[in-house]
C-alpha cells in the first residue's frame, strides 16, 4: 500500500486558512496578516503567500497593493452570479449523473440526508453544514465530467462560505433541509424534470434571501 504523501507547509496554511474562511471564524471583509498567520502557524511568510494567492484564485480572498488581504466580501450582483452559476452547472451535472449512475447517485444523497438529519437534531450546525456541501458535490462525482467538475470545485469553498453566513437567517436551514430531502427523493424517481424545478427554486432561495435581508458580520452588511 501506498504511504500518503505528506501535506506541504503551503498546503497547510490553505487548507488552515479555507476552512476558517468556510466556517466563519474569519468574517467577510477581515483583514488577513502574513505575519500573524505565519506566526500562528509557525511557518515562514512564503507558503502563507502562496496559500493566500490561491485563495484570491477561488474568491475566498482579495489582495490588494499596498493594503494586503482581506477575506472576500459580497454583492447583490455577485450572490446573483453565483446563484446563476449554480443553477446552470448544477442542472448539467444532475442531467448527466442520472444518464451514468442514477442509482449510485440516489443512494449516496439518501445517505447524506439522512447524515444532515442527525447532524441537526444534535445541534451540530458545522456537520450539518459540510454535508450540505457534500450533498451537492455528489451530484458531479456521479456526472463523470472532469470539466464540469473542476469548473464546480474552484468555487466550492466560496459557496461553501455563503451557506455558512446564510445559516444565519431566520428558518433558512429548515427550509434547506426540506429542500434538500424533495430534491433527494426525486432523484429516487429519476424524473428530471422534477429536479430542475426543485433545484431551480432552491437556488432561488438563495439569491432572494440576500436580497431581502441584511447580515452584519464583524462591521461588514451583507445585502
């Protein structure tokens, strides 16, 4: 067997930094130290550099000359883009996995609900969370498109980081749920137009709870 390669300092400092970003202990807008962080890290400033430009590539950070980083702040017009994006490579995907793996594809995410299902009755909102991204992530390991694949996973941190400021608002991880729970036992039925609408309407969810609400994170409002 195989020994897994270990994890670069650069690595470290990503994955350290991406997950901090997802689960919001580092608020939109918070400005981003290579020092502090190389030093709580106690890693040189160079794989922090590195870690941060590879952030900046996914959107999960901005840097600016002469005034560093910061942790990505949002839009109307960007949450409206990402909710677009969504729905157009999510809807792709979910076409193809049902053609290659239909199966496959509804046990795992009967599987996931179930997790998320459990994750929330013991309060466990970061669970709950993750699984929800996994939940969407399934549909493109079952769709067998590299491409679509790799388009999805450069913004799945960021997506991943606006579910976690919409975890905020009143009832949305109810309404999630469910969503959730009609789009999976559709998927059990194979019928795709079932599953459109229903994505389609819990995308839309989305873009219209930023757009009715505000959030206020470490100063920064979130429309």
């Amino acid at each position: 067997m195989a020994l897994a390669r270990p994890k670069s300092l650069r690595e470290l400092a990503l994955e350290y930094l991406r997950n901090r970003i997802i689960d919001g202990t580092l608020k939109m807008g918070q400005t981003l130290s290579e020092r502090g962080i190389s030093e709580e890290l106690s890693v040189s400033k160079s794989p922090v550099r590195e870690a941060l430009a590879q952030l900046r590539d996914e959107g999960l950070v901005s840097i600016e000359p002469q005034k560093g980083a910061r942790v990505f702040t949002l839009s109307e017009a960007e949450v409206t883009q990402i909710c677009d994006f969504r729905q157009a490579i999510e809807t792709a995907a979910f076409e193809l996995a049902l053609a290659r793996d239909p199966d496959g594809l509804a046990g795992e995410m009967t599987k996931v609900v179930d997790a998320m299902e459990d994750e929330r009755a013991k309060g466990n909102e970061k669970a709950y969370l993750k699984l929800d991204t996994t939940f969407h992530q399934i549909i493109f390991e079952h769709a067998g498109n590299d491409y679509l694949t790799a388009s999805y996973t450069r913004y799945v941190g960021k997506i991943a980081a606006l579910r976690t400021h919409l975890a905020k608002l009143p009832q949305h991880t109810e309404l999630s749920f469910q969503e959730h729970r009609k789009i999976a036992a559709a998927v059990r039925t194979g019928n795709m137009d079932v599953i459109r609408k229903l994505l389609a309407e819990h995308i839309d969810r989305t873009r219209q709870a930023y757009k009715s609400a505000t959030i206020v994170l470490e100063g920064t409002a979130v429309a």
